[in-house]
C-alpha cells in the first residue's frame, strides 16, 4: 500500500491533522487501479464529511487515468459519481446534518465570484476545483475523487439526495445525468422534436431518458446493433445502425439537436448530415483527437457544431429533484471495488448496461 504525503507545509490553509482514508487509485498511466491510502481534510466550518457508499464509473475516469487527455498528476485516484451518508458537519453548515444522504458530482469547488460562478455555471469558471485531477487548495497536491472511502467537500457543492430513490443507480446522475440534462435543457427539447443520441454507454443512456421525458422524438445512432432491443426499452423511439448506410440516408437532414456521446474517435461529418436547417449537433463525448468536421457539413443548413460540459451546481440539484420525481434513474451493474479494472476493460469492449457503479462497503480499510 503507497501512503500519498499532501504538500501540507507550503500551503496557507494547512490541515496538520488530515484523516488517512482508503482509496483505489493508479500511480502512472500504463497502471492498474490499486489500493493506496489517501488524506482527507479535517472539515471547516462550511465542510460536509461524507461516507462514500457508491461511485459511479465514468470513461472520464478511465481517460484522465490513462492520460488520454494528457493532463493526468500522479497517483490519481477517479471517481465523481459520489452518494454518500453525511458523517461530520462544519459549525456554519446549514443544509446537511450527520446521517442524511448527500452526493458529489465533478465538481468541489469555484471561485464563486467570476461571471459564470454568478451565472450557475461553476463548471465554466477558471479556477474551478474538480472532484479529482485539480491542485487541492485545502491540503496541497491535487483532488482525489470518489474510488475512496470518505470525501469532505464545502456544502455549496454538496447536492441533496431526493427521498426514496436507490443510492446506486441515483450516483451515475451527478455526472452522466447532469452532463446529458444540460445540453438538452439548453437547447430547450420538447415536444415535436427529433433528437438524436449518438453511443450508448452511460451517457447515451441518460440522454435518451431525459430526451423522451422531455417529450422528444428519439432515436439513437449505435455501433451496437446489440443494444437496439435495450435502446427500446430505455425510450429511443427507433434505433439507427451507423454502419447501415440507407439508414442514415433516410433520416438525412431531419433532426433538432444531436447529443453526441461517443468516446472515441468517429466521423462526425455522418451526423452533422443528419440536421435540420439551424440545428446543432453538441459533442459531450470527449475523445482527445480532434473530430475532422468537413466545412460543408456546416455551411450547407447553416448547422453548428456545439459542446457542453457536465452542469452547474444549481441545475445538477433540479436535475436530482426531477428524477425523484419522475422515477428517473441510471440502470446500473453494480461491482466491488476490487473488480473496477475489468469494469474498465469492459467499458472499453462497449459492454456496460450502462453504468458500472462501485459499491464502496467492499472497500476494506
Ligand atoms: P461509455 O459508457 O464508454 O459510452 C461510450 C459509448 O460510445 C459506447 O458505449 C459506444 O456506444 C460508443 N463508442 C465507443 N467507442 C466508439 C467508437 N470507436 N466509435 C463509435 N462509437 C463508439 O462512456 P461514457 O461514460 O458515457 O462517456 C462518454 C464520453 O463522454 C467520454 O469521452 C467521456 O469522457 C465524456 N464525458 C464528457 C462529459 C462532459 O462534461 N462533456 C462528462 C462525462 C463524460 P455504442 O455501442 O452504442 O456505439
Ligand atoms: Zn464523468
Ligand atoms: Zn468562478
């Protein structure tokens, strides 16, 4: 087991007395997770101390790791799909008390007084913390994410947990859920629109939720023609091989807005064909090579070619809230921590139905 030591002399708001904490993490890019011990703050006076119960596995986690977006400090340890049970509480922490739920999304900190910060859109701010991967102002070094037994977070990021949904398959909402919400709330979906979704992973299968919730018209774009059956039953109205070339032919020119999921690199030219006049086609998929986009794709329609990133703090809490109320939640495989390497290669292989979620009680100290 490694013991991570915090850069905590060089830092102002030095914690001496951190709490040591198990996490799974990788020590360099070519490496398996593995256990290590990682530090936690003592809380503040605003900070929530939350007991991770379940973390949702995102291919961010597996991209940041691995490198492929080639900004990945040393040993990182994933994760930004947190449910939780509150433990300890800051004296001025108003909204949470120890034993009620809570959970983290991919953020745990902004500067709170930028433009986008005062806008609702923390994720946009420049000197925003993220959940793991980002210099850690309380202890030095860097963030360590939700592959860890506790987490302590300032309240202002801590989002409620509605009542009576399931822990496991509401964790994939703090970062597959918002990142999908947020676009197509953006983009205003409704009724009498025809949204497309490209991939169906975690992401993909959120935004066909929240698609057919909002009362579009979907259809999904796969490379799986295994999925299509799955498709049907998350809410895709119809389901398009990419590979069928008269298929996509026959829906040419005919969508609102498109929500591109994919993780790798694929040929984006095929769906911007598929937009109406002034329709968009926004990319939450984040393959780090560049996504060739031929200019008559866009010229011809007066089409754009949008991205989005995850969702601010406020819209993720009305995003959970709908959820809750409308019985929205992830499907999820549920595994033990020791076995998130196989979950990686399967992510990989396009085999998750469709969030793998780590249960964080097989996480022994
Ligand atoms: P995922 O569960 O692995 O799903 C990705 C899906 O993309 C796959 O299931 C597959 O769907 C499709 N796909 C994979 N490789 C492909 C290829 N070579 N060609 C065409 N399609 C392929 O991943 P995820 O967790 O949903 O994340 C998806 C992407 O979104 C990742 O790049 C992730 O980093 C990014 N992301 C971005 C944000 C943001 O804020 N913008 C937030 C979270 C995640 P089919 O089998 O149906 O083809
Ligand atoms: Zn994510
Ligand atoms: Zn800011």
């Amino acid at each position: 087991m490694t013991t991570l030591t915090a850069d905590v002399a060089s830092h102002p708001t030095v914690d001496k007395n951190p709490t040591p904490v198990p996490a799974y993490g990788v020590s360099h890019a070519a490496g398996p997770l593995a256990p290590l011990s990682i530090t936690r703050r003592e809380p503040r006076p605003t900070d929530v101390e939350i007991e991770i119960l379940y973390c949702g596995v995102c291919h961010s986690d597996l991209h940041t790791a691995r490198d492929e977006w080639r900004n990945a400090i040393y040993p990182c340890v994933p994760g930004h799909e947190i449910v939780g049970r509150v433990t300890r509480v800051g004296g001025d922490v108003a909204g949470f008390a120890a034993g009620d739920l809570a959970a983290v999304g991919c953020m745990v900190d902004s500067c709170r007084g930028c433009e986008q910060c005062g806008a609702g859109l923390e994720q946009y701010c420049p000197k925003v913390v993220l959940t793991y991967n980002s210099p850690d102002p309380h202890l030095g070094g860097h963030t360590y994410g939700g592959y860890a037994r506790s987490i302590v977070v300032d309240e202002a990021f801590v989002l409620r947990v509605p009542p009576g949904m399931d822990l496991a398959a509401t964790a994939p909402l703090l970062c597959a859920g918002i990142t999908t919400w947020s676009p197509l709330r953006h983009w205003k979906v409704g009724p009498g629109q025809k949204v497309g979704v490209v991939g169906l992973g975690g992401l993909g299968h959120m935004g066909i939720k929240f698609a057919r919730a909002f009362g579009a018209h979907v259809v999904l774009f796969t490379t799986s023609p295994r999925k299509t059956q799955d498709a049907l039953a998350l809410g895709a109205h119809e389901v398009v091989v990419s590979s069928d070339g008269d298929a996509m032919r026959r829906h040419h020119g005919t969508f609102h807005l498109i929500l591109d999921t994919v993780s790798a690199p694929h040929d984006i030219n095929a769906y911007l064909a598929q937009l109406k006049v002034d329709a968009t086609l926004v990319t939450v998929g984040a393959p780090y090579e560049p996504l060739p986009t031929a200019v008559f794709s866009l010229i011809l329609g007066r089409r754009r070619f949008a991205g989005s990133a995850i969702g601010g703090i406020a819209e993720t809490q009305e995003m959970l809230d709908f959820c809750g109320e409308h019985g929205i939640a992830s499907d999820v495989e549920v595994i033990p921590m020791q076995r998130i390497n196989e979950a990686w290669e399967r992510m990989l292989r396009q085999d998750v139905r469709y969030r793998f979620v780590i249960d964080m009680a097989s996480l022994k100290a």
